[in-house]
C-alpha cells in the first residue's frame, strides 16, 4: 500500500512541483493550500505524512502541526520554511515535528527527509507490536508428532500454511490450539511480521472491542489518549482469537466487515485504518 502524503502550503506552484517530484517516487499524494483546508482534511481523512509550510495566512504549519498530532498521533510531520531559524527549528521538534526543511530544497533532500519519517513511522509501530508479543511470551517453538491424528494434522496444516486463508481450528481445551497457531504462523511468509493473540473469554465484553479495534481519545470516559488496537497492531501479520465462540455476536458482526473490506475503525473515530491480517480462531466450543 502507497504511503499517503498530504502537501500544505499556499504557494501552488510549490505544491505542483512537491506533487510532481513524490507521484514519481510512488506515494499517493494530496495537496492544500491553506492550513485551515488542511486540518479539516485531516479530520476526514489519515495520512502517513504531512509535509506543511511554516508561514502561512491565519492558520500557520505550527497550528497544523498541533492539530494534525491531536487528532492522529501516529502522523508524521516534516516543516517546511524559507524564514529557517535554530528558535523556530527546536519549537517545531518540540510540538512533535519529525523533522525540518529549509526552502529553496534539493529534490534529494525531499526524499530522503520522507523516506526517513516512514521509516521511523513503521519502527514506532513495530516497535508496540513487539512489545505486545513480549508481553504475551510467543516464540516459535519447535513441534514435534507421533501419533497417526496429530500427523495426519500436520498434513493438512502443510497445505494451509502458506496461503492467506484465515483458520479456524476446533478443539477441547488444552489440546494444543494456541501451540497449532505460532506454528502456522511461523511457517508462513509472515513469520517475520507480528503474532498477535487475545483470548475472548478473558476480557469483558465491554472491553473486548477496545482491545481488537482501538480508539480514539474522548471516545468514553477514561479515554485520555489514542490507542492502537490489537487488529491494526497485526498488520501484515497474524492475530490469534482464543476462545472465539465467547466473542459477543454483534462483535463478530464488525470483525466480519473488518476481514471483508481490510478496514478498521477505531472507537470514537470516523476514518479507517488499513489492514492486511490473517486471523486463527480457536474455541472449544461446537459453533
């Protein structure tokens, strides 16, 4: 998937020209000229990065980049200026701007400072999805069988390993379910992407579909920042639901619409995020 890339400054040609350079390098690009259109933008829509200009009409890339950091932390904003100062440089570091670009650039320089806030964006994810899998104490173990039933198993498991389907395996409680799903995901090809695993029974319904999806901050009392829930942390990797059979139906229902159109919507918030998962599910249950 293209990272997105919203472009804000109030000289067109500056627009067309940055629109120009970054459709060549693959990215899917928007553009604005003024920050006011800018942060209404973003409150309709996710973007990856936003590259704004620091000097504008009533609302300047400061405002922008305050507005764009409340209402999607995960946003990488790089500055832009021709009035470059040290003051002005730390100011925007300190708001939380990923990094800063003096006018007139090399289309070089342009590159390289985005490429580098995507892939400081996708170590920040990672790096909560790893820490999720640490808690959670997954490592790929190594699996071995004798008996005709658990071979026969593994047959049946080689075959389904390496495709996309998501997987339901059935089973009584303590037979080796949650030890089935690391193996299928360690033998795919996203081995090297996170193993998620939640186990519905567990958590109150009430608090079941925060944990999957997510939400955004003030979407119910307690909410006092956004959180990155357990299906957007799987990204390109597999989330393991334990014990589905005990998951509410009308939750099913919305996992249903996620494994559909590949689109999560957070608690609270009106734009989706994009997801590519595999999803085992396990009960113990006759469903």
């Amino acid at each position: 998937m293209k990272p997105k890339i919203l472009i804000v400054d109030d000289e067109p040609d500056i627009c067309r020209a940055l629109e120009f350079l970054l459709k060549r390098e693959e990215f899917n690009i928007s553009s604005i000229h003024s920050g006011e259109d800018a942060i209404d933008k973003l409150n309709k829509e996710s973007f990856d990065i936003v590259l704004t200009d620091l000097k504008m009409g009533k609302v300047d890339g400061m405002t922008v980049l305050e507005k764009a950091k409340e209402i999607s932390p995960d946003t990488m904003v790089i500055m832009m200026t021709a009035f470059a100062s040290v003051e002005s440089a730390v100011e925007a570091m300190k708001r939380g701007a990923a990094d800063y670009i003096v006018k007139p650039f090399l289309n070089e320089e342009i590159k390289l400072t985005i490429r580098k806030a995507i892939e400081q964006k996708k170590l920040i994810t990672e790096n909560i999805a790893l820490k999720q899998q640490i808690s959670q104490h997954i490592a790929c173990k190594d699996f071995v069988a004798n008996s005709e039933s658990m071979l026969r198993i593994v047959e049946t498991l080689e075959k389904v390993v390496p495709t996309k389907s998501n997987l339901l395996l059935l089973g009584e409680s303590g037979t080796g379910k949650g030890l089935l799903a690391e193996l299928i995901h360690c033998n795919s090809p996203r081995r090297d992407k996170p193993f998620i695993s939640i186990n519905c029974s567990a958590i109150p319904e009430g608090l079941l579909e925060s944990e999957l999806f997510g939400y955004k901050k003030g979407a119910f009392t307690g909410a006092v920042s956004d959180k990155l829930g357990l299906i957007p942390l799987a990204h390109q990797g597999t989330l393991f639901l334990d014990e589905i059979g005990d998951m509410p139906v009308n939750l099913q229902a919305k996992l249903l619409k996620v494994l559909e159109t590949g689109e999560v919507y957070p608690l609270g918030d009106t734009k989706h995020k994009s997801v590519d998962i595999r999803i085992i599910s396990a009960t113990n249950t006759d469903i």
